[in-house]
C-alpha cells in the first residue's frame, strides 16, 4: 500500500522519537487550539493527506509503517500525552480486521484466538481512548468492515455495551464504497460494505449505501489476487470522494464553514441527493456502458462514468495542491514541514 501522507505533503515524519519537539513546535504555533482531526492505523495516510488539503488542522497520522507500534505501553503514552496536550476534535481508527473477519472463521479456533489476543491491548486502548472523548466532549470514528465481529467480540463492544452510547450522537452506520467511486481493477465497484461506529458526531455525508435506485446490479468480488497482490489489500484504500464525504461530516461537526467550501459543492450534493451518482437517467445507461473486460468477457461496468471522472479529477487537484507546497517548502526552510500541515493559517503559503 502506498503511502500518501508525506509523500503528498513532504512534512517530516513524525515518530515516536521526535513527537516531543512536534508537540512543542504545535503548542507554539495552535495557541491553545485544537486539532481537528487524527487519524490512526492510517495505512496510506489518505484521510489525513485530503483533510490538510482542504485546509483542516491534522495531526500526524499514526500507523506501525512511521514506527509507531500501539502494542507498545510507551507509545500509547506518547500518545496521550500529545492529546492532552493539544487536544483532537475527532480521531479517526481503522483497526486490523483480519483478526474479526469472516475468512478469519475458517481458520483453527487456537489460531484464530491467539491472533485475536494480539490485538487486545490495542483495541482496549482505543475503547479507553473513543470512552474518554464522549467525557471530553470530542468525537471518534472507529471503521471496520460491515461483516466484521470486531465491534460485538473486541474490546471495542464496550463502547456500544457503554450506557452512554444511548445518548446524543452516538451510532453504528452502514455505508457501502462502491456509492463513491470504489472499484476493482477491471472497473467493477466493489461494495466494500463499511460499518462506521461513531461516538460524539453524526455522520451523514459518508453514508450512501448501495440500494434503491443506485443500486449496483452487480459487484466486483474482493477474493484471490491481482498478480501478487490480494484483492483485500488493493481495496483498503479508501476511493477520494469517502475521504472528502468524511472531512465533510467532520467540518460540519467543527462548524468549520471555510473547509466545507474547500471540499466543495460535490461533496455537498452527496448529503442531498443520491441520484448525483448516477450519471445519466436513462434506466438502461446511468450504471454506465458494456464493455470487454480484460478476461475477453463482457463486463458490466456498474460505476458512471460521471463518478469515476470525479475521483480522478479531485486527486489530480490533490497532487497539484501538493506539488505547489513542496516547491515552497524548498525555498522557506525547515519550519516549513511543520506548518505545512496548516497551510490556510499561514500567510506565507498563500492560497492552493
């Protein structure tokens, strides 16, 4: 999977060797602000990539690739310390759902168990960590597959088991990726069936599931591989306009309007209609045109084209934005890493 975050950006990477001196660094430039938005088990660091496009306050992406392994008791210290300290408005995890995932069923009891307990004092931190948020009025977001048991046989059940899950913005969503672009190698959607447990915020641009008159006639299958690579893992990241749909629920959580209109009017026609994913009305075409796919079979490609054109327009922009910080970053110097993290609150940067 590759990574985004810093490669997009070019920030330093942030460590749990120097996440002190960027904490110290942050605490000067926030004044007593917090951050909107971090994200753990970030793989790509997509999310976190997207939401300092748009002009959010993003902490650093937390994932074992940036040698942050949250098994560790100090790591996790680290960790809190730094929320403490600057204070996250939403935190954002993607736990490991191999452990909870239906093909982990078929694995031996003892096998299957033994990876499950791997994972314990990890996911008992972070439902400490989605529990402590509610009491500090922040929000989390916890994502796992749809078909995942990670939320009714982990640690994390006690936060639905929590008495306080009852009350205020508190809820387990469905949503499916193929309603934002999500496809497979030959141009099927993928459904990758999402479930969104939220404590503290209501997720509403985010949510589009696959029924009614957006309904897929069919989905690409996420089994075996392309070439040496599992179809699971090709899929794990997430399609650009989930991110934006995401950051669009989070900004409005903030009551953040400049970032709302950064994301732009797209994303906001997703949270008022569905039929802006289909791209044309005709009942015959508005799944898009039959094709050869690359096994010589006609392939029914589901997705309009509208919506594949979208994704590839708004990541086309996203690596422009980040090319332009780059080239600044080269002539302003070594604080520049930093504060390009925020770069609408820094008058040297100027506008995207």
């Amino acid at each position: 999977m590759p990574e985004e975050f810093y490669t997009f950006t070019g920030c330093v990477v942030i460590t749990p060797d120097n996440v002190r001196q960027w904490t110290t660094v942050m605490k000067r430039y926030l004044h007593g602000a917090p951050l909107c938005l971090q994200e753990g088990m970030s793989g790509s660091g997509r999310l976190s990539a997207a939401g300092a496009a748009v002009g959010l306050k993003i902490a650093f992406p937390v994932d074992y690739r940036y040698g942050w392994d949250l098994k560790q008791p100090e790591h996790r210290r680290l960790l809190d310390q730094c929320k403490q300290e600057l204070g996250v408005r939403v935190h954002y995890w993607s736990p490991r759902c191999a452990p909870w995932s239906v093909q982990s069923n078929r694995s031996p009891p003892d096998k299957r168990d033994k990876a499950r307990q791997a994972e314990g004092s990890t996911l008992d931190w972070v439902a400490q960590h989605m529990d402590d948020d509610q009491e500090r009025d922040e929000a989390s977001i916890a994502e796992n597959p749809r078909s995942s048991s990670i939320f009714s046989k982990s640690p994390l059940k006690k936060v639905t088991e929590s008495p306080s899950f009852t009350l205020g913005d508190n809820k387990r969503y469905h949503t499916d990726q193929c309603q934002f672009g999500a496809i497979d190698e030959t141009g099927l959607p993928t459904q990758k069936a999402t479930a969104l447990l939220a404590t503290g915020i209501q997720l509403r641009h985010s949510v589009r599931q696959c029924k009614g008159e957006n309904k897929c006639k069919d989905h690409g299958i996420l089994q075996g591989r392309v070439g040496s690579i599992h179809r699971t893992a090709l899929s794990a990241v997430y399609p650009w306009l989930f991110c934006l749909a995401l950051l669009m629920d989070v900004a409005t959580h903030i009551g953040n309007d400049t970032v709302q209109h950064n994301i732009g009017s797209n994303v906001q026609r997703f949270g008022r209609s569905q039929s802006h994913f289909v791209g044309w009305t005709c009942e015959r075409c508005k799944h898009g045109a039959k094709k050869v796919g690359p096994d010589g079979q006609q392939a029914q490609y589901l997705l309009s084209r509208q919506l594949q054109r979208l994704n590839q327009t708004v990541q086309v922009t996203i690596n422009q934005y980040y090319q332009k910080m780059q080239m600044m970053m080269q002539t302003l110097g070594i604080l520049l890493p930093y504060l390009l993290l925020y770069p609408k609150d820094h008058d040297l940067l100027g506008k995207p």
